[in-house]
C-alpha cells in the first residue's frame, strides 16, 4: 500500500509519515511465538478485537518490528516513521 500511496501523495506536494503500531499484533502469530504475548493473570493472551497485546520486552518490539522499519526505510521514500 505504501508503494501506491507516497508517490501518489507527493505528486499531491503531500509528506507521508509511515505509521507503525506494535501494541498488538494477529492471533496467528502467537502460535508461532507466544512469547511476544502479554497474558493476565489466568495466563491467556489478552484481545483487542481480533489481534492480541504484544509485550513491549519482547521479541515482536525487537525483532519483527526493527525488520519493519528496515524495510519502511529502503524500499519506501516515506518522508518519516
């Protein structure tokens, strides 16, 4: 979506910031790590609609969201993050 969004907006003399939020990420996902989870006190995974609470000390900070803004920052001529 980026790559039709910021030429398009800067043929409009638009500036596009690239917005990334990391508090939440797919359900699927923590099958796969649920280690980037946070959970409650009964020990499920905490929802907002169909996405689950990441850990801010976890992997999904570290990790999956630096491989984000990598990409953001080469393959994108966003105007910021």
């Amino acid at each position: 979506m980026l790559a039709e969004v910021i030429p398009a907006a800067h043929k409009a003399g638009l500036r596009v910031l690239a917005r990334i939020d990391p508090s939440c990420a797919p359900k699927l996902l923590a099958a796969e790590h649920p280690e980037w989870f946070t959970r409650d006190q009964q020990g499920n995974f905490c929802e907002v609609s169909e996405h689950y609470v990441t850990c801010p000390n976890a992997g999904y900070y570290h990790e999956r969201m630096m491989e984000v803004v990598r990409e953001i920052l080469t393959r994108y001529d966003a105007d910021g993050i």
